[in-house]
C-alpha cells in the first residue's frame, strides 16, 4: 500500500511541475502582450447619467427629455510623453470636444424616442490629424421629465421575476424613485402597504419574529441613489429590508393578505416617509391585538389612502399595483401575522 502511495505522489509532484512550466513558458510568450493591454490607452469604463455602460454597445439608458444628460469615463492615459488626447461626444446636434471625459448632452423629443450617443477617445498625431483608439456607445430613451415614485416591479420570495400580476402571498416589491431630496437618503424611508380592494384601509408591511411576535417592526426600505436624473434630481432604488452589494443580504417579501385570502384583488403601495417619523407612522397603522409564539394578530389602524398620503413626505405615494392572490402550488406553510379589519 504505501509504494502505490509514494506512486500516487511522485505523479501529482510531476503534474504539478509541469503545469508549473508551461504556466511560465506562456508568460514568456504572451505576457509581454498581456501587460502591453494593460497599459495601452483605453476606456475603461463609461457612464451616461452615471449608469454603466456594455462594452458591446448594446446598453439603453432612459433620460429625461430636455434635461442635461452628464456622459463621462475613466480611462487609461497614454504612457509616451507629448501624446495629446482629447474626447468627442456625439449626441444631438454637433459634437462636443473636451481636453477631459466628461460633457453635458440634452435629448429633445417626446418620451419613447430613442437616439444614439456615442464617446471617442481620441489621440492627436504629429501631423495635426487624429486617431479613435477606443469608444462606447449607447442608446438613449427619452422619458417624461419630472420627479415620481412607482413600484417598478414584483419578484417571488426566492427573486424571480412575476410575469403576470397573479401572485402568491409572499411578494417582493422594487420600488423606484426621481426625486429631490433635502438632506440625505439616509433620512427618508420607503414603507409598502397593502390594501384588499373594498377595504379602507391599507395594511403596513411589517416584521413578525416568529418566537417573539410582540417584537414587529415595520419593514423599511433604505433609499439608494444609483444615477443621476439631471439637475437636482437623482435617482433611488428600494427593496423591503434592503439590499447590501457583495453580501448575502436579501429583500424581504411584503405579504399579500392574510392565509384565506385567494382569489382576492388588491392594491400595493410605496410610500416615502421621513425615517425619524416611521415610528409614529406605525402606530397609526397597526396595533398589536393578540400574540403569542409563532403568531399575532394585528388591528387596521383607521387610515384611509388620502390620510396616508398626508403623513407621506410631500405627499409621496406611489400608484397602486393592483394584484390578484394566487398560489400556483399547493403550501402546508402559514404566515406569522395577519390582519382584521
């Protein structure tokens, strides 16, 4: 047994030493190249309104119409000394030439169209000519100017994507926003609410620790801003429980009515809230009636859609979603929390 060992590990040693070698026979072949990449002047990234763009020219930003569009990129400079580089922005109109990567465009037309806007990183030569050694390009769509808040779409518990607006009972929200705001976004909060078509008032997505349903808490979605809308306004995302990049956070789903309820119509909200007010905001909107371990029942406060309005940051509520309560498999799971009337 153990010379078929000692077997085992002269083989792995020579597999090894001679992927060691090839690796470095490569890198002598081609790594001059390689680094050379790495270092020849080019655009490194792209953005329009500050959203990224494809390096295959296939992306498709929105902008407001008749509001200034920012274009810019970060780029790699020319290594040899004397090289002038210079940047040209193809939009509307004639061009734009800048000694920096950066312009300000503005697209004129009715929401819908779309136009090409396409960034040169020029190299100026000798002879007074000049040479396009890289570019990006992109197409935008131009939407209705002014600030708003909509639920932009709707995902399963697991984040797929809900083709139709029959959904079950557990239901993850995307709420977007243009808007400006006075402060930061770490001061405004997005609630979601619930409302069964034929009731007053709409329900506050909130959540129920299992083994301490007293413990509720409203689910808040942080505000992110992701681009720029032109002038003051920015652009924000939100999802209940927020979304942390490079982790394993994940949104948490609103829930659709209580257990009985399929086949019911109803309507999803997305409201903007001052955070310092979400406390009071919550007990307007629900109170706690019974509990105990692994369920509570919760009270509709008397709120109806124009009082919700009311205590919404500038009046900031999103137009309903209206959804039917559908399970499309068959679940032996009940929900935590529900709610009377």
């Amino acid at each position: 047994m153990l010379p078929l060992l000692k077997g085992f590990r002269f083989i792995w040693l020579l597999a090894l030493a001679v992927g060691l070698i090839g690796a470095t026979v490569y890198f002598l072949k081609h790594g001059r190249a390689i680094m050379g990449d790495l270092y020849r002047p080019h655009i490194i990234l792209a953005r329009v309104a500050e959203v990224p763009l494809g390096l295959e020219g296939g992306s498709r930003v929105e902008v407001m119409a008749g509001l200034p569009v920012e274009v810019g990129c970060e780029i790699v400079t020319p290594a040899e000394e004397g090289v002038v580089s210079a940047f040209r922005f193809l939009g509307q109109g004639a061009p734009v030439v800048s000694d920096r990567c950066g312009a300000t465009l503005a697209f004129a037309g009715e929401p819908g169209q779309a136009f090409p806007v396409k960034l040169e990183y020029l190299v100026k030569q000798a002879g007074g000519g000049e040479e396009v050694i890289d570019s990006r390009q992109a197409t935008v769509v131009l939407v209705q100017p002014g600030e708003y808040l909509k639920i932009r779409a709707l995902e399963t518990a697991d984040q797929k994507p809900l083709p139709t607006l029959t959904v079950p009972q557990a239901v993850i929200p995307y709420a977007e926003a243009a808007l400006k705001l006075e402060g930061k976004p770490e001061d405004y909060a997005v609630l979601f609410f619930v409302r069964r078509v034929g009731t007053r008032s709409p329900v506050l997505q909130i959540v129920v620790p299992p083994e301490e349903p007293a413990a509720f808490r409203p689910l808040v979605a942080p505000l992110k801003r992701y681009r720029a809308w032109g002038g003051e306004v920015s652009g924000f995302a939100a999802w209940p429980g927020g979304v942390e990049p490079g982790t394993r956070r994940k949104p948490d789903p609103i829930q659709v009515g209580n257990d009985d309820d399929l086949r019911a119509a109803f309507e999803i909200y997305a409201g903007l809230f001052k955070a310092a007010d979400v406390p009071q905001i919550t007990r307007a909107c629900l109170s706690l009636k019974q509990a105990e371990e692994g369920h509570a029942l919760f009270t509709a406060g008397d709120v109806d859609l124009e009082a919700l309005k009311a205590m919404a940051y500038k009046g900031w509520l999103s137009a309903p979603v209206n959804v039917v309560r559908a399970e499309t498999a068959p679940t032996q799971s009940r929900s935590v929390w529900r709610v009377e009337p």
